[in-house]
C-alpha cells in the first residue's frame, strides 16, 4: 500500500521511526545498486560518485527518554532486638541512601553523504538528512552547526534537507517564510546566497538540481519517489497507526485536513 500523503507523510517524523527512516533514505539516495527509479548514483556516473559518510560525538543523553526502567524501591529492614541479650541496644541499621541517575556519555553516529569527484576524490558537494539531534539544543546541533558552517566557510556546495516539523529549524539570515519543511541548496559559488525550497504538509514535495561542478550538468533530485518506494519498501503501511493523530501533533490548522484524507482512503 502507497503513503495515502501526497508529500511528506507525518507519520514518519515519529521518533520510534524516524531513524529507520533516516537511514534508508541515506541509502536510497546514491542506491550504488540502482534499486530506486531516482538515485543518484546512475545519473552520477562516471564523474562523479557518491560515498556515505559518519559524524560522531558524543552526548550526555539529557533529552533521551528512558523506557522500561522501573524506580528502585528502598526498604528498611524493621528494628530488631537480640533475643538473648534483652538488655543490650542494638545499633539501628545505617541509613539507605536512595538510588539516582547520572547522565551516561552516548556515542552518537549521524550519516550523511559525500558526492566526490571521481578522479581527484574531492567533496564537490554535501547532502544532509536532518535528525532531531541536529534540531534540538545540545550537542546534536552543536555538532551538526559547527560542520555546517565549516562547509558553508568553504566551495563545498551544501544540500540539507529537513523532513521534521518540531524543534527549531537551521538559522537563515533575513528569512520570513514559515514552513513545515524546507530543502536548503547552498552553491560555493553564490554564498551568502542560496535556494530555500519551503513547503507543507499537503504539498508535494519539490525536485531540485544537485549542484555540482559548473561545467557539468546537475541532476535533478526527486525525494518525493524516493520516500514513496523506502515507504512501500519498508512496509510502513503495516506498522503506522492511522487512526491516531501523528508525533509529533499537527499545527492547528492541520487535523481536520489529515482527517478527511485519511478517511477518504478507508484509513479510518
């Protein structure tokens, strides 16, 4: 079954999958094996090729939800006497301090990609998936900003895209425009300025060119058939639960919209 949305399904932005979703469509984009009709590896080829690389850091987990863990019940054993020596008092056990959490170092590995000139191995240009570590204040977004900006200090052209709706989105010096979702495409050649592809919910989601080298044609990138096959891939139609309001909830306008969408294609 197809995503009854004809753009970005909500449903995916629930934090219990999204990072599934993150990370088939990392794969799906340079597809080395030509499995999706618009990766881009075939439309690469032979100067240029795609490679997936890590960032890694580390964070203290503060906003992580900790699940399954029950609270540790303290118990004082009850004040006992020796029965053969009634006359001597016996030291009350010593006090049980209660047990707490300290936040533990989680090693974070983010994905993202490379496309890199086939003969000198140079990154021409790089493709962010945000995650809501990189949207969240923390070392996430510390992390992913300071990258950022080294990219944005340099010729390397810079396509982010953010899929999420909640937290706050990557600072756009002079922007007014409120979106659910935006497709940042930053040239090395044009910086300050760049190409801001802002869109909603009901809206599909829009193609853009992939920058590269001047000289060369750019390909055009479709997300949009890319997560309709990861959505069909990956069966999501049988583990989303479309009788309930997606995580995180619609803006206020949006409910009534997704309702009518959702029943007029049986889903509720």
């Amino acid at each position: 079954m197809h995503s009854p949305f004809p753009g970005m399904n909500p449903y995916l932005e629930d934090p219990e999958l999204w990072p599934g979703v993150h990370g088939r469509l990392i794969v799906a984009m340079p597809a080395a094996g030509y499995a999706y009709a618009d990766s881009l590896s075939p439309q690469l080829r032979p100067k240029y090729f795609v490679a997936i690389e890590e960032r890694v850091y580390q964070t203290t987990g503060e906003d992580r939800l900790l699940v399954g863990i029950p609270d540790v019940i303290v118990q004082r054993p009850p004040a006992t006497t020796n029965p053969t020596m009634p006359n001597v008092p016996v030291a009350a056990p010593p006090a049980q301090p209660p047990t707490v959490t300290v936040p533990m170092p989680e090693t974070v590995k983010e994905r993202y990609l490379e496309v890199r000139h086939a003969g000198t191995k140079e990154v021409v240009t790089v493709i962010e998936v945000l995650s809501p570590k990189n949207k969240r204040t923390g070392e996430g977004r510390n992390a992913y900003e300071t990258k950022r900006l080294r990219v944005l200090g340099s010729s390397t052209h810079l396509v982010e895209i953010d899929l999420l709706r909640a937290a706050e989105p990557m600072p756009i010096l002079g922007n007014s425009i409120q979106s659910d979702y935006r497709l940042l495409v930053s040239r090395g050649e044009r910086r300050p300025k760049a190409d801001l592809y802002a869109f909603n919910l009901p809206s599909e989601i829009p193609s853009f060119p992939l920058p590269l080298r001047s000289e060369d044609p750019e390909p055009l990138l479709n997300l949009q058939i890319l997560l309709s096959e990861l959505y069909d891939r990956a069966s999501y139609d049988l583990i989303i639960d479309y009788s309930r309001e997606p995580v995180p909830p619609l803006s206020e306008a949006d409910p009534a919209c997704n309702d009518a969408l959702l029943r007029q294609q049986g889903l509720r």
